[in-house]
C-alpha cells in the first residue's frame, strides 16, 4: 500500500477515534481511583455524634438587640377572660314549686322574675285568689313569663280561651312552650296551656270597712272578732307612724292583689297603733287575716293590723297614736310570723309607703 494523499484523512480519523477511547477509560479509572481514596480516609476518621443544638448555640453567639422596658408599643392590650359567660334563655317549662315556711306570692315572684298576679291566675284551685292562703308543704305551679296558665277544659277553642283573657291567638300558638302544632293546634282537655301576656279580674278576700258608728255586720260574715259598733272616742292627728319596730317587708309588698304590707315582726313582738282612733274590730277574722284589729280614726282613715298572735286592745277602745294594741304572730293564712298592715281611706286602699314617714 503507498502513502498517497487521499489515505492521510483516514489515518487522523483512526487515530481520533482510538484517543477518545483511551481518554475516557482513563477518566473512569481516574474517577474510581478517587472514590476508591474518600472512601478510605472516611474509614480512617471515626465517627463522632453531632454536637447538640445548646453546644452549637453556645459556641455561636450571636448580638440580640437591648430590650427597653420603657418603650411604649402603639398596641391595645387583650386581657384573658378568665370566665366564659353563657347568656341566660327564657324558661319555658312550668316549675311545680313546693311552699316553705316564710314565703310570700310577692317573694316567688320576684324570685322568679315574674308578676305575683301571675302566680295567683295560674293557681286558681290551690290560692283562691288570695295571696294569704300560702300555707308550708303546698305546691304551687311557676309560669315561666307573665300571663295565665290554663288548664284547658272540654268545649274551648283558641278564640274563645284568647278573648276570656285579653291576649290573642297567635300570641298562644307562638308560645314555643305550649308545643302547639300552628297548622292544626289541637289541645287536649287537662292540659295546661300558657297565655302570655293573659289576665284576668280575680276575687279580693278582703274584711271590709267598719266604721266607728253602726256596722250592721255579722261575726258569722266577717269573724268573731267582730264589733258591734256605735262607738264614740279618740280622733286621728292625721299624720301615722310606722305600726312595729321593724320597717323592712317580710313577705308580700303592696300590689293589685295585696292591698297592704307585711311588715317584718317576730313572734310577740308590740304592735302600735299608727294613728289614734277607735277599736271597730278586735279578734279573730275570715279570710286568712287571723287575729286582726281595725281602727276607725274618725277623719275618713281606717287601719288594719293581722295575723296578730294575740290582741290587747277590745271593741269601742279608745288607743292613741304608739299605743301598744296587739303583738305580731303567725295566725291566719301565714307562712311565718309578720305583722300585715293596711291603710283605707273613705272606703278605698291607700299604699300604707305613701302614708308612713320614711324608714
């Protein structure tokens, strides 16, 4: 074979080639030679655990900034509650409540939240309308708004149970409490049924006015306590004073259903007459009222004092403004011992607060 020019090119292309081929196997080689030595000098080194964050921390210490204490921060501070407060919802059930000694129509009420007339509409049948046949041990129904709880009776309907108590229908059917179906509101007879808003007029068990002259009244109308009548004696001054020592309400306070105040006065405490006047009444009396004494003042004024555990002044007695006439008792239709103090004027009820003197 000669050397001619046209086999030049392809020699230098032989030899490319094979330079390639050395070069990279000489690469891999290199390459593993160098793997081949971290790896040894890995195995020389031992292994240590890593240093812990503190160690690490404290060999870095780093400049924080100086924190001033007086600096005032344009922030408004939130203070953690410690309580959570759980808003209060209307009750709607009706409580039966069991009477104890020393409570009033006008004390439940207030308790819970309510109009004493309300206690007395929805607890016909046990109080008869008068806030003194309270008694310990009887149990009374506690509506859960104001109204009338009724118990519904055979024959009534909706319109007509709404008009009898001055409210409306819808007020009855909306009442959650009542658990009325709005599009078919049967209600079976026995079952009470709030009113809300619902009144109605109900009985005063009152003694009436007796004045000093004639009374024409019979002891088996009003009592034995009763007086004939025909007296004549002491006259009022016109201004009254507090009728026992205690001057704070024990019991029930005046109110349409309560036509005086129930003074506090322990068992045989004095009770004094609040003006000067004639004894027109002196002993035991119907309608709850117990041992009772009513004198007639001579000016148009009337004053009555019950539930007296004993009486000291008669019929036709003439008593004088102070003067001791009873000691305060528990007589009568009463939870505990008080003095019930009334006033009358011409007939009619005076609040006794628009009378006494300031305590």
């Amino acid at each position: 074979m000669s050397n001619s020019p046209s086999s030049a090119p392809l020699r230098e292309g032989r030899w490319l080639y094979w330079g390639a081929w050395v070069l990279a196997i000489g690469l891999v080689l290199f390459a593993g030679y160098l793997g081949w030595r971290v790896r040894s000098a890995r195995a020389e080194v031992p292994i240590q655990a890593e240093a812990p964050v503190q160690a690490v921390a404290e060999r870095v210490r780093l400049a924080l900034p100086q924190l001033k204490p007086n600096v005032e921060l344009p922030a408004i501070p939130r203070y953690t509650k410690l309580h959570t407060v759980i808003p209060s919802r209307p009750r709607q059930d009706v409580l039966d409540y069991s009477v104890v000694a020393g409570d009033s129509v006008f004390g439940l009420a207030k308790s819970f939240g309510i109009k004493p007339e309300s206690i007395l509409w929805s607890n016909y049948d046990t109080l008869n309308d008068n806030p003194d046949q309270l008694s310990p041990g009887m149990s009374l129904k506690i509506p859960p708004v104001d109204g009338v709880l009724y118990q519904w009776q055979e024959g009534d309907m909706l319109q007509g149970v709404a008009e009898r108590f001055k409210a409306k229908v819808d007020e009855i059917l909306g009442w959650s409490g009542n658990k009325l179906d709005m599009t078919n509101p049967v209600i079976d007879p026995g079952t009470f049924v709030m009113v809300p808003g619902g009144e109605r007029e109900y009985r005063q068990w009152l003694v009436p006015t007796i004045p000093r002259g004639k009374a024409g009244v019979s002891s088996s109308l009003l009592g034995p306590g009763t007086c004939p009548g025909g007296y004549d004696g002491a006259y009022g001054t016109g201004g009254f004073i507090w009728p026992a020592d205690n001057h704070t309400i024990s019991g029930n306070d005046y109110w349409s259903g309560h036509l005086g105040i129930d003074l506090a006065a322990g068992l045989g405490a004095p009770v004094y007459a609040a003006d000067s006047g004639v004894v027109v009444f002196a002993g035991g009396a119907f309608g709850g009222y117990g041992n009772m004494i009513m004198i007639d003042h001579g000016n148009g004024y009337q004053t009555l004092y019950a539930h007296l555990n004993s009486v000291r002044a008669g019929c036709g007695s003439s008593v004088y403004q102070g003067q001791t006439i009873g000691f305060a008792g528990n007589s009568g239709n009463s939870t505990g011992a008080h003095l019930h103090f009334e006033v009358r004027y011409l007939g009619g009820f005076v609040s006794p607060w628009f009378v006494l003197p300031a305590p």
